[in-house]
C-alpha cells in the first residue's frame, strides 16, 4: 500500500521540458526503426553485402555492431535523462530496490542468453558451417536461416527474450535509480518493440515459408 501510495503522489513528476526526456524518446523509438528498414533494405537489394563484395557474415557482422552502438547509445541517453528528472525518495524503500535489482538480472540473463543459445533458432542468427557464433541480430535478413527454431533457454521460456529483457533491464535501472520518467520510459521501450514484432515477425515467417517452399520443390531441372 506505501509503495502504490509513493507511486499516485510522484506518477506525474516528469519534466516534460527537459531536452533528455525527448532525446531518450526518439532513441528508443529510432533503433527498431533503423534495423528494420535497413534490414528489409538488405533482404531485397543485398545492399550490405555487396558492399562487403559478396559476404553475407561480414555484412551481418557489420549490421550488428551498428545495432549494438545504437543500442549502447539508447541506454545512455535513458540514462542521461533520468540525471534531468525529478526523482521519487520513496522508491529508495528496500522491497522497490530489491525488485530494480531483480528487473535488472533477469533481463540481462535474457538478453545475454538471446546471443548464445544451445541450439539454433528459426531466425535472427548468424550461423556458420560448424557452429552458431554470438550474433542473434536479424541474420535471416541476409540469407542465413536455421534449419529449426530453438527450444532451449531462453527461448523455452520467452518467445522474444532479448526484447522482453531489453525492457526489464530498462524498468529495473528506473526502479533503481528512483525515477518516475525512467518507468515511463521503460514502457515506452515496451510498447515500441511490441510494435517492432508486429512488423518484424510476419515478414521473417515469409522468408521461411519461401525457404521451406523452396526445399519442398526441389532443385529444377536445367
């Protein structure tokens, strides 16, 4: 009851007129933009690869470094615009601290799980002839598809762990850190990839199912 309490009375102390709070915003919503236009970008035109003179890996490599800056840069514009908002004493409380601190691990495991999974999945990683290399970053995109989708952790417990995690980290550094914007914003990160996956999902079924068409075909006669 103290912490919903604490939550009604600082719930609207956001400074709407700190240029961070905006810069953080277009950060989180830009990211999943980018990728998926560049991706989709790649996928048609083979632009990435032919700029890395044919190699699929170098230009995946390349794609996922860029979306790794990105996204290094989203958290700490986050970061930086939590320092310009007003900050919420109550959430300092142990139950609330315990729980940023819960927030926190549980989506660093998902997302640190999403690079290196046991097996591999049915998109979004790069794989190479002997083994799956830490690079879960929109593969399919380039050609590079799995035989089947993962069943092991985290996949076995969450459909889009690094996503999900990405948010949870989000929300625990907010708990953490007593900021009413930083919640706002973490749901923001929420919303913003529940968005990315309805676009991003139906198009990476597509290449699949013109894949499996394709295996079902067969090599033509020439």
């Amino acid at each position: 009851m103290e912490l919903l309490q604490c939550f009604k009375k600082s719930a609207l102390d956001v400074d709407l007129s700190s240029p961070w709070f905006w810069i953080s915003v277009f950060s989180i919503a830009f990211n999943p933009f980018f990728w998926n236009v560049v991706a989709r970008r790649e996928y048609k035109t083979k632009v990435i690869t032919k700029f890395f003179k044919g190699n699929r890996y170098s230009g995946c490599y390349a794609l996922a470094a860029v979306i790794q800056t990105l996204g290094a840069i989203r958290f700490l514009t986050f970061e930086k615009a939590m320092l310009h908002q007003p900050k919420a004493e109550c959430f300092q409380m142990l139950f609330t601290q315990v729980a940023a601190y819960v927030f926190f691990v549980v989506g660093f495991t998902l997302v640190m799980a999403s690079f290196s999974p046991s097996e591999s999945p049915g998109h979004s990683l790069v794989k190479t002839k002997t083994r799956s290399t830490p690079m879960r970053m929109l593969g399919d995109y380039f050609g590079i598809l799995m035989d089947a989708r993962v069943i092991s952790f985290p996949f076995n417990v969450n459909d889009d762990p690094m996503y999900n995690g990405t948010a949870l980290m989000s929300l625990g550094t907010a708990l953490w850190s007593s900021s009413p914007a930083g919640i706002y914003l973490s749901g923001f990160v929420h919303l913003v990839y529940r968005i990315a996956l309805a676009f991003e999902g139906p198009f990476t079924s597509e290449i699949y199912r013109k894949r499996d068409e394709s295996r079902k075909a067969g090599p033509r006669d020439s």
